[in-house]
C-alpha cells in the first residue's frame, strides 16, 4: 500500500492528473481496512486496484504529434485483466510497482531528477510524456531531435552515440517511432522540390547543362520505380523555378552525392530517413538544424556497423544496394528539451517551439 501510495503521489508526472486524489482514497481505504471490517477490506481492494489501473494507463498513452510508421509500436492500452493479473501473479508485489512505474532507464532518470528539483514546468512534462514511449528493453536507434544526437541503444541503455543534423525550425524534423528493416548503400539523392526550385534550376539557368553533368543529376519524369528519363535541354528550367513545372531530378551515387554511401529507411508516410553525408563542416556546429527534414549522420560507417553486426560493404556497385539487416531494430525519433546530464536536470534549446506552443495553449485555457 505504502509504494501505491507514493507512486500516486507523483503521478501527475506520469501524465496522471489524479493522482494526489486517488493517493488519498487509497490511504483512507487503507485505514477502514484495518480494522478488519470485511466490507471495508472489499472496498479497499477495489479502491487499489482501481487505482493502480488508471496509473498504469496513464503511462500507456502515446504522446501526442508522434508518426506510428510501425503499428507494432503503438503503444498497447492494457485491459484491467491485464494488470490486475500482472500484479497479482508478482513474486513481490512492490517490486512489481516500482518496475512498471519505473517505465524504462530515460524515464526514470528524468524523472528522478525532475523530483529532486521540485519546481516541474511544461518542458519537463513535455519531455517525460515523449520518454514514456520509449522500451524498457531491447535494441534500438534514438534520434533526439533537440539535442541534435543519435543513440545506439541496448537492452534500454545507451552505448554509443553520434551528432546528427535535422530539419530547419521551417522544415522540421517530425517525432516518428518506426523500424529499420535494411541498410542501403550507393543511394540516389533525389532533390526536394523546394530545393530544385530554389537552388538547381537557378543555377541551371545561370550555368548551363554542365551543371547537371557535373554533379551527376539526371532528370525524371516522375516519381515511381519505372520513371523514365528526361532530356534535360528540353525542360523549361524557368517555369520549374516558378513553379509551373513540377520536375524530378536526383543525384547518381558517387563520391559527391548528397546521399553519401548509406541510407536507413523506415516506414513513416513523410519521406523521412537517415543517411550519411559527404559534407562534415556542419557537424562541429553546437545548433545543427540544417536539414530539409531528413537526418543526416556524421559517422554512418559506425551506424552500419552496429545494425548490421558485421563491417558493412555494398554487395555491389549498383545504385540503392539494399541489404536486409540480421534482425529489425526499432527507431524513436523523439524531442527531449529536458534531460539528465552528469545526474543532474538540463534544459535543450526548444528549437521547434513545440514546449512553449504548449504553454501558451495552457495559459490561454
């Protein structure tokens, strides 16, 4: 009763807004229970298990603006059966608590330093709400987005990380949970359509054709699998610059592509995906929101390394080599503005804006 109790206490953290008042019906039913009235004990027994059911489903909701490209990572609503049944089966029942509360090793730190601090604001609730959807356990890729980093996780714990670049606040990378299921290598880079209208055409315009030529882009006629090309002289490269022309164009692999030697996808309906990068200047930046979105990686070779479980290499030299990786790895790519550094609380830029949109809606309400 004692560890219900406290866990109730906090629970507001764990995105549980009752939990101060349902502490209270446990410790009252808790009192009448002692003196050994039956009915009293019955209602007790309810009023805990009630209780400890809400808790465990606050913890289960998904944060709000997150992309599920994998649908076996949304997180599972259990029914009361379910944790009614996992409790009582526990070998120590406030041992059982504490795990479930405890959510997974990011969360309970965050949240152990954001108790000893006292003072919660939106961004650690912010924060904690998006951890909460992180596993306990296993193998997977963390990208945290306001710290700009990439983590190798195992068995819950990070072991390795890398600076990473994401989308501009005007081109944000978005939160997505998915799964990599293949590495490829020799990709093509094919041009976002803002950055064709914007960069290339102009400079075909002032260049000429060999600016295509050298840097390797060749134009499309869409955007499927059977795409054919298009003669590059015979496009109107200033009806594409105002728009009037919608145009594929992408870039071969090779030394200079945008792409580098790698790609990692994963489902997620956005286009979204990370890849490596010939160009490392932007990495020694301490902000680096440079991307059109996508997540560029300042050491892929060692990305690959790990997924793969092996030195990665191209099977070959043909263009988008995919290679199925021994077994799927989950991807989180997440916004913690709030985290733990040396055991104590920090704050990250909130380069979207998304924690203070957020305390601008609460202080609207």
């Amino acid at each position: 009763m004692r560890e219900l109790v406290s866990i109730l206490r906090n629970a507001e953290l764990d995105g549980l807004h009752d939990g101060q008042r349902l502490a209270a019906q446990v410790e009252q039913a808790a009192a009448s229970a002692a003196t050994g009235n039956p009915d009293a004990i019955r209602s007790a027994e309810r009023t805990m298990s009630t209780a400890w059911l809400l808790y465990v489903q606050a913890l289960s909701l998904p944060p709000q603006g997150v992309i599920f490209g994998d649908p076996a990572l949304v997180p599972h609503m259990p029914r009361s059966a379910e944790v009614l049944d996992s409790a009582a089966k526990a070998s120590s029942l406030a041992r059982h608590l504490r795990n479930v509360a405890s959510v997974n090793p990011f969360y309970a730190e965050l949240r152990a330093a954001a108790l000893r601090q006292g003072t919660v604001t939106q961004r650690i609730r912010g924060s904690l709400e998006r951890a909460r959807l992180l596993p306990a356990t296993g193998n997977y890729v963390l990208v945290d987005i306001a710290s700009q980093r990439l983590f190798m996780v195992e068995n819950g714990r990070p072991t390795d990380s890398m600076r990473v670049i994401v989308g501009k606040p005007d081109q944000p990378t978005p939160m997505i949970a998915s799964t990599i299921r293949h590495a490829t290598f020799n990709p093509y880079w094919n041009v976002p359509p803002d950055l064709l209208r914007k960069n290339i055409a102009p400079r075909v315009l002032a260049d000429g054709l060999s600016y295509l030529r050298e840097r390797g882009y060749e134009v499309l006629d869409g955007w499927g699998a059977n795409a054919s090309a298009v003669d590059p002289g015979k496009v109107n490269w200033s009806a594409v610059v105002d728009g009037r022309v919608d145009l594929r164009v992408r870039q071969r692999p090779g030394s200079g592509n945008m792409m580098g030697n790698y790609k990692f996808a994963f489902p997620n309906g956005e286009g979204i995906y990370l890849h490596d990068t010939p160009d490392k200047a932007l990495f020694r930046e301490a902000r680096r929101t440079f991307s059109s979105g996508c997540i560029r990686l300042e050491d892929a070779p060692r990305l690959a390394r790990w997924l793969l479980g092996r030195e990665p290499s191209a099977p070959s030299a043909r263009p988008e080599a995919e290679v199925p990786l021994p077994r799927p790895v989950p991807v989180y790519v997440t916004y913690l503005t709030a985290q733990v550094s040396g055991g104590e609380l920090a704050m990250i830029d909130d380069v979207y804006r998304i924690d203070q949109q957020a305390e601008q809606r609460l202080a609207a309400r």
